[in-house]
C-alpha cells in the first residue's frame, strides 16, 4: 500500500471516529443547553411575572390607604370643620403624622373655588371648576388623578372626595408626594440595570423612571386591550435586551411596567453556557487529539508492518537465492573436482617420472619441475576454493552448532580477497585467541560479517584499511566483533536510517537497501545485538554482540 493510500485510509479512519464520537457529543451539550436554557428563562419569566403582581398588591394597597386616610377625614369631620383653616392646618398636620405622602389639604365648592386651603402652595384662589379631575370626581365620588401639572407648574397627582352636605357638594382634595410615590414605584427594580415605572392608558408616564424617559415601544405592547395578571416580553433596543413585565393596576388604570437587563438576569445561564461549551470544547479537543494520536498509531503500525511484510518477502526471496546459488555452487564443486582429482594424480605421476635418470639429465629438468609445482599449487588452490563452495553450500539450511569466531571471520573474508586487493585496501586483524565457541548459526552469520565488509569496502572505494578485531566479555558472556574502516563516515540523517528496509546511500542498482537490515533481524534472531559509532570524516564501525550458548 503506497503512502498516499494510507493517509487517505488515516484520514478516513480519523474522519468516521471523529464523527462518531463529535456528533453525539455535540448534540449533546446543544440539547441540554437548549433544556436548561429553555427552564432558566421561564424561570426568569415566571420572577418577573412574581415580583410584578406582588409590587402590584403593594401599590394598590399603598392607593387604598391614601384614599381610605382621606375619605375617613372627609366623612369624620363636618364641613364647617374642614372649611376653617386653622382646622384643616391640624387635620392635614395629623395625616402627616401617620404617612408622609400628603403634601396638602384643600376644601374645594362645587363652583371649584378652594373654601379653605392647607399647604405651602399659594392656591386659596385657586379656581379648579374647568379641570378635568373636578369633572371625574362629580361623576365618580373618589377620584384618582393621572400626573399632571396644574396651578402648581410641576407633575403631580391628587386625591379628591366628594361630599355632600345639607344639598350641596364639597370636595376634599389632597395632593400626594409625587417623590415618595416614585420611590416606592422605582423600589420594585431587581438588578443593578433594573427599573420600574407607572403609565397610563395613552401611554404617559405617571411616575419618574430611574435612568431617564422611555420609549413607548418599550410598553406599548401592553396598552392594548386589558389583560388580568402579568404579561414577560423581550425588548431590544440600541443594542440593548432587557426583560419587560407589564401588569395593570386594580385601583387605578395604570399599567405597572418593570424592566430587567437581560444581561444579568441570565448571567448564571451565560455562566452554564460558557462551563457548558468549555466541557464539550474541552471533550472535543480530547477525542480530536486522542483520535489523532489513534489514528496516526494505526498508519504507522499498518505502515510498519507492510515495510516488514515487504522485508520479509526480500528476504525469502533473498533465501531462495542463496539456495539456489548453494546448490549450484555444490554442482560445480562436483563437476570441478573430478578433473581435479584427475589432475592431481596425473601431476603426481609427472613427478615420479621426474626421479628417473633419464630425464634428470635433460637441460630442461628444472624447468619441468617448476611446472609440476605450480600445477600441484594451482590443483591445492583450486581445491580449497571448492572445498569453501561445498561448506558454503553445506551451510545453506539453518542450523545451530558451535561456531569459531575468528576461524569464520578468516574463512568469510577469504571470499573478499580478490576484491581487497584489486582496491587496494588492507585487512588489519586483532583477533582474541581464546575465545569460546559459540552456539549459532555459522551460514547467518557469515552472511553478516558479508554484508559487513562489503559495506566497508564500498565505502573506502579504493585505499584504504579495514580493522577487524575480537573481544570476550566474561561478565556478560558474551563474544564481541568489530569491523571498522576509517572511510568517510555516515552524517546524521543517515545514521538515523541506517537500518532501515530499502535505505542505501549508493547508486541506483547497486544495492537493495536489505544488507544492513537483514543483518539487524539475523543479529537479532541469534540472540545478539548489533550497532555502530560513526563520525564524519574518520570512518565508521560495526560492534556484534554475540551470545555464549554453552551445552547444558
């Protein structure tokens, strides 16, 4: 599988976890935001709705004592009574003894001429006969005013009874504190940002609001067509959201308009939704990373064990070479040994031939001596090289027996001697002489110290000193081999790499990449481990650790 199939199979691996584990999680947290959320502004809505018929009681509790307090003095006392001054100086004087919301007292006749007047206004002449209030309270007995400014020049509200004496009619007014009143209006606010507010029917405000005049789109929801209980609604306005409650008065037909900001009524929801999308944020960043990692673990590992899948086939190809090539090598050695053989003898029998007389005196005697010698010596030398074929072929199957080093590292490197000398390179040799045997397989590790040399030589190219030496460790029990050459060394990149399938540093086909890799599975097999120190410039060698696997 190329790289590209398996980044495209991580991403498709990432891509279904991260939507199998996001969606839900998402989905989640949305729905039971949307929940909470849903519960937390009715819960807002149902505090307002509250708070607004409870201030509703109180306002219209505060009215019916104002109008019960004035009524009682109307009704408690003769007109004459409340027609001198001086009487009604003391009336108002005891009304305000109780309740500080009375500002004034006057006794007004049915032309709307004041008979007597208690207050700090100068409105003894004050004539109220085409004021609208003067009409409400001939119709309606008790009358409470809407705010309006009057003989005074200022927003106020007033208080009348009519009474009827002796076939006339009087009226008793009383002016309220429109102070008071607006604090107790503005006293019903919750938060920080929170206000209160009294209008009438057209929409005017009767009382003073905490931040300034309002706009009528505010309540104008409410002035419609009555309603009983509390009404919530959502208002923005300049960027601003706020909760408006409206309810209507039972003793006067004023509409009680509370405003709350939206803002730090739902302060602990906004505090929920940030905890709310931290955790999930928090929950996703966690399945994004652990997938990843997930993820990125699955490629390599399926990446890894394609490279060992397609090292392995190398190698069993790489084997089914050498057994092809070890039973060629034991057919030539047979083929080659027989004549051989034939040679041997024939130069044997030349020699005997050499001892008689007769040919002893022949001028050319020294001479066909020489050319038994270097027959017999050629015969010897090819003898030995298929005698090292037959033991290569031999050695083709694994097998575990005790093996020599220093005779291994001598016979393999005897298969590399012409290619020393043609380059030119030395062989320098320091090798233990009492080494144990170890327990291995001579054919894997000749195949090792192989592809070891072959490294060093291709390194050096030409000139050059290869260095192989021996060591015993005793407290480990274990054989040490090192094959260094003092080439051009290996830079970082490469020593990172260095065992690595299909890495070489050389020219496309002059190497597979497998030799150093193969020798690290095969070291690693036997039990041993292998490694190297390299530096640029001073060459780089390879230290074999091998085991002692001694006979029980």
């Amino acid at each position: 599988m190329s790289i590209f199939r398996l980044k495209d199979l991580g991403t498709k691996i990432a891509g279904m976890a991260l939507g199998f584990s996001l969606i839900p999680l998402i989905t989640l947290g949305v729905t039971m935001y949307s929940m909470f959320a849903s519960t937390y502004h009715s819960k807002v809505r149902a505090n307002i709705i509250t708070l607004a018929e409870n201030k509703r009681q109180g306002i219209d509790l505060f009215l019916r004592e104002q109008v019960s307090q004035l009524r009682t003095m109307a009704y408690s006392n003769t007109v004459e009574d409340l027609s001198s001054p001086g009487k009604l100086d003391s009336i108002l004087a005891t009304m305000q003894l109780s309740s500080k919301t009375f500002i004034d007292l006057g006794l007004i006749n049915e032309e709307g001429r004041h008979v007597s007047y208690a207050g700090p206004y100068n409105l003894a002449e004050a004539n109220y006969k085409n004021e609208d209030w003067f009409h409400q309270v001939m119709v309606r007995k008790i009358y409470v005013s809407d705010v309006f400014e009057g003989f005074r020049g200022f927003p106020h509200m007033i208080i009348a009874v009519k009474i009827q004496d002796k076939g006339r009619v009087w009226i008793l007014r009383a002016t309220i504190d429109s102070d008071i009143f607006d604090s107790l209006v503005r006293w019903l606010q919750l938060g920080d940002k929170g206000d209160a507010y009294l209008v009438n029917r057209s929409g005017a405000l009767q009382t003073r609001p905490r931040f300034g005049n309002k706009s009528e789109d505010i309540y104008s929801s409410f002035l419609g067509t009555p309603f009983s209980g509390a009404k919530v609604q959502e208002h923005e306005s300049d960027r601003k959201k706020i909760f408006v409650g409206g309810i209507w008065l039972q003793e006067k037909d004023w509409l009680l308009v509370i405003e709350e900001d939206r803002q730090g009524e739902l302060a602990p929801l906004f505090k929920t939704q940030a905890a709310t999308w931290a955790v999930v944020g928090s929950g996703i960043a966690f399945i994004i990373i652990g997938t990843l990692m997930l993820t990125r673990m699955i490629v390599v590992q399926q990446e890894r064990m394609e490279r060992e899948q397609a090292q392995l086939n190398e190698e069993l190809i790489q084997s089914s070479k050498m057994a092809a090539l070890g039973k060629l090598a034991a057919g030539v050695a047979h083929e080659v040994n027989n004549p051989l053989a034939v040679i041997r003898e024939k130069a044997g029998w030349m020699r005997d031939l050499l001892d008689e007389e007769d040919v002893k005196s022949s001028p050319n005697f020294q001479e066909f001596v020489d050319a038994v010698d270097k027959i017999e010596q050629h015969v010897e030398r090819a003898g030995n090289v298929v005698h090292r074929m037959l033991g290569f072929a031999r050695r083709m199957e694994p097998v575990c027996n005790d093996v020599y080093i220093n005779d291994l590292l001598k016979q393999t490197a005897t298969f590399l001697d012409n290619e020393v000398r043609f380059r030119n390179i030395a062989l320098n040799w320091d090798l233990r002489k009492d080494l144990p045997a170890i327990q291995s397989d001579a054919s894997q590790l000749q195949q090792v110290i192989l592809n070891l040399i072959n490294n060093a030589i291709d390194a050096l190219d030409k000139k050059g000193n290869i260095f192989i030496s021996t060591n015993f460790d005793s407290q480990a029990d274990m054989v040490e081999v090192r094959i260094r050459d003092d080439g051009p060394g290996m830079d970082k990149e490469v020593q990172r790499r260095v065992f690595d399938p299909f890495f070489t540093t050389k020219k496309v086909g002059e190497g597979t990449g497998l030799g150093l890799s193969i020798s690290y599975s095969i070291i690693n097999k036997l039990g041993g481990s292998i490694r190297f120190e390299s530096e640029l410039g001073k060459g780089t060698e390879f230290i074999i650790l091998l085991p002692v696997k001694h006979h029980d």
